[in-house]
C-alpha cells in the first residue's frame, strides 16, 4: 500500500508545511481545515487530497473518516489542528475560550483519532504498519502565567497520546507526540492576541524561532524512522529559547575568548 497521511490543521502554518514536506518525499496526502480555499490551493501546490471537516463536529468527522476509507484509505495521521485564544488569567478567563480550545486541541483531536482509527489498522493489516503523531505543544508540559486554558488543553493532549500509546499496545501502530516551542507561524500568535499585530510580532522580535518547515521536517523524518521506532515524545525548540521562560534576545555569542 502507498504511505498515505490524514493532516489536519493543513490550511496554514505548520499542517500546510507539513503536508508540503510529506508530498516532497513521496507520501500521499489528505489535507484537512475548514477553510477549503486554501487547501484547494495547497492541493494543486502538492497533489493532496483536500477535505473540508471541522474536527469539532462529529458529524464531519465521520464523513472524513468514510471519505479516507473511500478514497484510499491511510497509513499515518497528523492531528495538528488546534490553536490558543487569550492570555488572561485561571481568575479573568472566558469559559467560551476554554470551551473553544478544549473542543479542538482535545476533543476534536480524539474524535479525529477515534474515528480514522479503524482505517489506520486497515492501512496497517495492508502495509505493516501505522503511525499517528499529535502536535501538542511545549504549553503542554509547563505551564506558565497566561498560559490557562491552552496550558490546560495541550497538559490533556498529552495525557491522551500517553493512554492512546498504552491502549493500542501489541498492534503495529506507533503513537507519538511532537511538541514545539517558539515556531513563527502567520496565524497562531494573531489568534490568541485577538488579531493585535503589533503585540503578535513580539514574541518573535530579536530571536530565531522555529519555522513551520522545520518543525515539519522533523514530524516527517519521525514517520520515516523504521516502523518499529516509536519517538514517543519529541520536544523540539530554537536553540534560543532554553524553556518556556527563558527565551535569549539578540545574537546568541560563545563565551570565552
Ligand atoms: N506556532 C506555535 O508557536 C506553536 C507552538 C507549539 C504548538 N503549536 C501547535 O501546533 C499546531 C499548529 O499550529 P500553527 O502555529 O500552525 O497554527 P495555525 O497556523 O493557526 O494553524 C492552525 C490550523 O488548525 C486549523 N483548525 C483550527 N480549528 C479547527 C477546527 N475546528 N477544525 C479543523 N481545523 C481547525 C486551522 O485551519 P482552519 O481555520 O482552516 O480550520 C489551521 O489550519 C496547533 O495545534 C498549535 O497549538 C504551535
């Protein structure tokens, strides 16, 4: 069976580079979003088949699934699709922005999983084997001031992929997890200052972070390892930023002489 990989989240920043990278080095590729222009033109740049689904509505979801099966079926899933809203505080915070990121960097990403999962064992009986990664996020692992919900939401990712990785023990289906610090996307930033794009362009002023095409190259070389290699955790930063509260402005400089 040709490798074939479900991407959500592909109509920007880091699932659009995601499935260039994939298309690159041969594999087949499904490009999931709500916004379909834009994976139309993704899908004529790179040959994906493009699927309009918001991972939210679980009616959508199960047509996704129907139309993967039906269109070729899959060996790998990206589930990318999330984003933060707001930086105000547990005590300030909007219920509906909790609500909102919950839905899809949590539920949106099990319901995903839930429902591809019957396709992926079918690509895995065919090919040897499957693979799902989820981009959960540095915000997963330490929380920080402002952090809230989306702190909250990416701890639950994790937590997810961790108990999916044990459920699916003894079938050929590795589970992974990739988790980002500072990556320079157009979108993710502007979403969670409420579209300030002034306040959106600091966190990346005097600083080398991330590209999209990085964090891809790296996501895609975890479904090229041997499909006995399962990296369970991969956190991937810019050399500049050494944790969540620490990020070095300006040029990085050895020491000594
Ligand atoms: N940028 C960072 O610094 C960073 C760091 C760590 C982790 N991450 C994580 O990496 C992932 C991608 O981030 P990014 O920076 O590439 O952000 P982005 O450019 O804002 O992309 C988010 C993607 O998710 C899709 N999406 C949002 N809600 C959706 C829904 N209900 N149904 C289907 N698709 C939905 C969006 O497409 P539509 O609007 O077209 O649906 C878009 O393609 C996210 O999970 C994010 O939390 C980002």
């Amino acid at each position: 069976m040709q490798r074939r990989v479900v991407v959500t989240g592909a109509s920007s920043g880091i699932g659009a580079a995601t499935v260039r990278r994939f298309a690159e080095r041969g594999w087949e590729t499904v490009a999931v979003a709500r916004r379909v222009d834009r994976l139309e033109a993704l899908a004529a740049e790179t040959g994906a088949q493009p699927i309009a689904c918001d991972v939210t509505d679980e009616v959508q979801v199960a047509r996704l699934a129907a139309e993967v099966a039906a269109s070729g079926g899959a060996t790998g899933l990206v589930n990318n699709a999330g984003g933060a809203w707001g930086t105000e505080s547990v005590e300030h915070a909007s219920n509906d922005d909790w609500r909102r990121m919950f839905e899809v960097n949590v539920i949106g990403l099990r319901s995903v999983t839930s429902a591809l999962l019957p396709v992926l064992r079918d690509g895995a009986r065919r090919s040897g084997s499957a693979s799902i990664l989820n981009v959960t996020s540095t915000a997963g692992h330490s929380a920080y001031p402002g952090g809230g919900g989306y702190n909250a939401a990416k701890f639950a990712a994790h937590a997810v992929t961790s108990v999916l990785r044990l459920e699916l023990g003894g079938e050929p289906i590795r589970v992974m997890e990739l988790a980002p610090g500072l990556v320079h996307t157009e979108e993710f930033t502007l979403n969670r200052l409420r579209g300030d794009a002034e306040a959106a362009r600091k966190p990346y002023a005097d600083v080398t972070p991330l590209q999209a095409e990085e964090v891809a190259s790296v996501l895609v070389g975890a479904f090229e390892q041997p499909p006995h290699v399962n990296q369970d955790l991969i956190v991937l930063r810019p050399v500049a930023q050494t944790s969540v509260f620490h990020t070095h402005r300006g040029p990085l400089i050895a020491k000594g002489e």
